[in-house]
C-alpha cells in the first residue's frame, strides 16, 4: 500500500501566497494535474499537484485564486519540473492558461528511453519502491466540491514519490550515457502545442463504419453529429456523453430506412435504448428529419503530399528503427520519434549538412544516428 501522503491543501489566496514564497527557493517540483475530461465538454484543469523535497501541495485551481505566479515558477529555467507523461499535462497547461514549461524532467519518457517495458508511474512505483497506488479514483470528476480526503489522498500520491523516482531513473541515465539525449527529448516536450484542436463537422467521416454507410445515412450521420457537438457544449459534457459513436452509426443506418416519416420514438433501433431515447429533444427529431432531404456529403480523399521517394524511405527507416531498438532492448519511438522519421524521409538528407535541416532531430541523436542514416539513405534509396 502507498505511504500515507501528508499535504497542504491549498484554497485561499494568503496560504497560496505563502507557499509560492516557499516554491520559488526550492530546485525541484514534482507535479501533476486532474482535470475533468470524462464530465464536462471542454476540460478544466481541477487540481495541480505539486511535491517538492520537503512538502506536498494540492493546489485548487477552482478557488479563488491568483495562478499567475505559479505559471511564472513554470517557465524559470532556474527550476526543474518532473512529470510523469507529461505530454497531455503541458498541453492542458498552454491551452487553459497559456502557460509554458522549461527545464523539465519527465521520468515516463526517462524509463522509455531506459528501456523499461511498463513505464506508467503506478507499475514504477511498484518496481522501484514496492508501493502500490490505488487507481481508485482515477477516473472521478475532479470538478466536484468538496472533495473527500481519499481523493485528495490519491492525489498527492501522484507526486510525493515522483523526485525520487526521478533521481534513481537520472543515474541510471547517467549509468548509460543517456542525460544528454534524455535532456533533447524532454526539450522537445516543451515545445509549444499550438492552439487546441476545435470541432470540424467533416470529422464525422473519422468515426468508425461512416465511410460504409450509403448515401441518406451519411446524410443523418452529419446531422446529428453537428447537433450532438452543440448539444454537449450546451449542456457541458463530452460529446460521447450525449450519445456516443456506435450510436450515431446505428441511429444514421436505421433512420435512412424510414423512407422521410420518422416515428415517434428511437427505441426500436437495435442497440439503443430506452434511456438514451429519453435524453433527445424534439429538436434531434427535426434535425434528423431535414437530413433525410438534404443532399449527402461526398467524402473526398485528400492525400497528404508527399515528396518522391518518400514511402521507400519511410519504410526503410522504420525497418532500421525496430533493428536497433531490438539491439538496444529499448522501444523504436526511444530511437527516432515518429515526427522526426517523418521528417528525415519527407527530405531524404543525403549528407551531413542536409542532416542538419532536419529540425525537429536534435544534435545528440545526430551524433549517434546521423552517418548511419545518410549512409543508409544513400545505399538503399
């Protein structure tokens, strides 16, 4: 079982005052975050959990509360911050508050690199220190007050053990030689993210089966995607929780059967249920009834460009990729990230200066990497 995890509970303004004071002193942070992603249509950051070598800290970020100086702490190169996955936190971080990470030490991406097969923190924690978390509580609404004191338990245990953890997997790093390409990647992660992804009614084709259905039912499909999309932002909540994927299919693949007369209830559709029923408004009835007349989408393949040469390369590369990691008993991804193999057969580099236009590979994995790429290329292409 974990250790008790004693914290601070931080939800008014003079106490977060006090411990800003405290982390702008210290070297390191542990942090992590809980947001509401499973309960409300666009997530809100919930909790920030933050550890440091004598304290543990869960900061409400709902209360009324001054942020703005912990997203000051957040870019001081003078502090480092670990994560554990830290992808998804830093994008909420940007996309919610605009706030940007430096100087960052992620010990998912560490115990990749390193080889480590079950890399999430619990099976870590476990194989490093025998303590077990209780995912209990992973995927509760972080949104609701108050919280009770197991889940703010469960929190802080997300943190409190994350330094140490952090310090084993850095001399193991150390062990290998592997601080300066460990540093590369985490750079990387700090890259900024770009605006958040917005709705695009064309999506509908990603779901699964739409490309399958005839013409009417793609027609419905669209319909009541775009409504489901604006009735969960009406009504708060994930668009799954509205009605979910394979539903859409089922109800856009049966309504096309009903020849423009749409009876009084869905029920009788295979799979779907009464309760689901219940939540529609007489306004999905009518968007589905339009749709029955309106002219159906086309879907159009739009290839992504690609320069000559470029499959061949990729494959070759990927091959090359898997061979080494087998060597290395480490993950392909801790070889060449995917973006960066992309990126080195869009431009087929065929020497060392060409190498160095590829941006997204920093200069550690050019050193180890780059002749044998180049002379791969060249060999083979």
């Amino acid at each position: 079982m974990p250790e008790d995890c004693k914290y601070l509970l931080i939800a008014n303004q003079r106490r977060w005052e006090q411990a800003v004071a405290e982390l702008l002193q210290v070297p390191r942070l542990a942090v992590d975050i809980e947001a509401n992603g499973l309960f409300a249509y666009r997530e809100r950051i919930c909790l920030i959990q933050i550890s440091t070598d004598s304290q543990n800290y869960i900061l409400d970020p709902l209360a009324p509360i001054s942020l703005e100086p912990l997203g000051d702490i957040f870019a001081n190169p003078a502090i480092e911050k670990v994560f554990h996955a830290a992808d998804f936190d830093l994008a909420l971080l940007e996309w919610v508050y605009g706030w940007h990470v430096v100087n960052l030490f992620d010990t998912m991406r560490a115990a990749r690199l390193l080889g480590f097969q079950k890399v999430g923190l619990a099976p870590m924690l476990e194989s490093f220190y025998d303590v077990h978390l209780n995912k209990k509580y992973q995927k509760m609404d972080w949104g609701k007050r108050p919280l009770c004191a197991a889940m703010l338990a469960y929190a802080c245990n997300d943190t409190c053990n994350l330094l140490r953890l952090r310090d084993d997997l850095k001399e193991k790093l150390d062990e290998k030689g592997l601080v300066p390409e460990a540093r590369e990647i985490f750079k990387d992660l700090c890259s900024p993210r770009g605006p958040r992804p917005s709705f695009n009614p064309d999506d509908f084709w990603r779901i699964p089966k739409a490309r399958d259905l005839e013409p009417r039912a793609a027609a419905i499909l669209k319909a009541i995607f775009i409504y489901r999309e604006k009735e969960a932002q009406r009504r708060d909540l994930p668009p799954f929780k509205v009605v979910n994927n394979r539903d859409l299919i089922r109800i856009a693949r049966e309504c096309a059967k009903w020849n423009g007369q749409i009876p009084k209830g869905l029920v009788e559709i295979p799979g779907v249920s009464q309760r689901l029923v219940d939540r529609f408004s007489p306004e999905f009835y009518k968007v589905i009834h339009k749709a029955l007349s309106a002219d159906p989408p086309v879907y159009v393949y739009k290839p992504v460009p690609h320069s000559d040469g470029y499959w061949q390369r990729h494959k070759l590369l990927k091959d090359w990729r898997k061979e080494i990691a087998l060597r290395q008993k480490v993950d392909s991804d801790a070889i060449l990230h995917p973006k960066v193999l992309k990126e080195i057969a869009e431009k087929g580099p065929q020497t060392e200066e060409e190498l160095l236009t590829i941006k997204s590979m920093g200069p550690c994995k050019r050193k180890r990497y780059g002749k044998k790429i180049i002379q791969l290329l060249k060999t083979e292409c």
